[in-house]
C-alpha cells in the first residue's frame, strides 16, 4: 500500500514538472512598480491587450490589438494591480482616436506593429500608481552582453497557451536577444525593427492578451510593444518578438505633438 502511495505520489511530481516546463512563469507584481501599465478593454468591457502610458493623453500598443477597431470600441483601465471581466468602471478612460502606422502590415511579420490611442480627457500622474513609462533615444541600442540583458514583461495575459488571463497584473524576467540571435532563432524571419525576449530554455514569456504590453529595461525604460511569438506560449527555442520601441521613436513624437 505505501509503496503505491509513493509512486503514486511520484507520478503526480513528474507530470506536475513536465506542465510547469510550457506555463509562461510570471509573478504577482503591483502597479505601484510599473504605473504605466494599462488594460486595453475590447467591446465587452473585458481585457483584450496590454498597453503602456506615454503621455497624459496618449497611451502606446501594438497595432494588431486596435486595427480593425473603432475608437468607441475600447477604454483604458489604468491605475490598477487587479481587473475583471465584471469589475465596475474604475478607473476606465475611453479612447478617442486611434493611430496606427501608416505601414503596419500583418505579412511579413507583423511589420511596423505599433499604434497610438488617443484619450478623451486626460490623465494626472500621481507618480505613485499613474506615471509615463520612459521612451528610449531615438535608435537606442541596448549594450549586448554574451548572457543577454535582463529586461522585464508586464502584463494580465493567458499563463499558458490554452490557460486564462490573470486578473493580477504579472510580471516575468527575460532576457533580451542581440538581433543576430533573434534572427538565429527564428529562421531570420524578424528584421531590424523587432527585438526578441525570452529565456534560453523556453517557458517564460508572452501570452494571448500580453500583446501591445511592455518590455521594460532597468525597470523603466519601454524598449518593446508585444507583438508575436510561436505557439505553444514561451516554447523552446523560439523567445517572444515585440516592436523595437527606439525605431519608432520619432513616429511617436510626431503624432502626439
């Protein structure tokens, strides 16, 4: 009896480690540490992207959240660690425009997957739980190093490819790739305006409803918009492609001044 106890218990380990190896392995965080993080909430009122703060009245994403969309088709919830389908309207700012580069394009790639919403009102930064994220120099390239540079993804997306959006906002370590590596990767389909995110073993990462969020550097500095990866989620090679912020740099500029 106890020996079928054990193996028993057993199993349950071994299978409980093969699972975990595919979940995308994020951890609790709070907005008080990221205070640009937004939810972009679809039609129904529930969660659909990430998105970051850029500018009182601005909010940045990727452009295959928002193309086929009409701006009374989306809100941003800001200011918040937690969300929900059913949560009552706290917080929710609705969008009063929608700017999506003049070049996005599906094929190849997911090319120039970057857009701009514009808020009708304006938000007050307390710096506490609301503040801008921080855009980096126009064509800013990070030092590489041969074990990558730490960078951060923060968003409420699925925690596994069949899995559910996280109410609590998340938060995972990743390391961020030389374009080379990236390319490497992933069968030199990524070009020079996308940066890779990911872990050498694979099961950290991006997730359905993570894309548009933010890839952060040195806990501030957005360096990247989710924008594709290869499914299952955080698969083994292949790490997570986001838009390379600092290539769009100018466009931003341009659209909000």
């Amino acid at each position: 009896m106890w020996s079928n106890t054990i193996l028993l218990f057993l199993l349950i380990k071994i299978i409980s480690g093969f699972s975990m190896e595919r979940v995308v392995n994020g951890t609790d965080s709070s907005i008080t540490r990221y205070p640009f993080a937004v939810s972009m909430r679809g039609a129904t009122g529930s969660h659909k992207c990430g998105a970051s703060i850029i500018a009182p009245r601005y909010i940045l994403t990727a452009a295959h959240c928002v193309s086929v969309n009409k701006p009374d088709e989306i809100s941003i919830q800001y200011s918040t660690t937690d969300i929900g389908t059913g949560i009552e309207q706290i917080n929710v700012i609705p969008v009063k425009r929608i700017i999506v580069h003049e070049k996005y394009n599906v094929q190849p790639e997911f090319a120039n997957d970057i857009a701009l919403l514009e808020l009708k009102g304006q938000l007050v930064f307390n710096y506490k739980t609301l503040a801008p994220v921080t855009l980096p120099d126009a064509y800013y390239e990070i030092p590489q190093v041969p074990e990558g540079v730490q960078g951060v993804l923060v968003g409420w997306g699925k925690n596994e490819t069949n899995g559910f959006l996280q109410n609590h906002l998340q938060e995972v370590d990743l390391k961020i790739y030389s374009d080379e590596e990236c390319y490497s990767r992933h069968n030199n389909v990524t070009t020079v305006h996308q940066i890779c995110g990911g872990v050498d073993e694979g099961g950290k990462g991006q997730c359905s409803g993570d894309s548009g969020g933010p890839l952060v550097y040195n806990g501030t500095v957005q360096l990247g918009i989710v924008s594709w990866s290869i499914k299952p989620c955080a698969v083994y090679p292949y790490p997570g492609v986001y838009t390379k912020v600092s290539h769009y740099v100018d466009w931003i500029y341009k659209q909000i001044y």
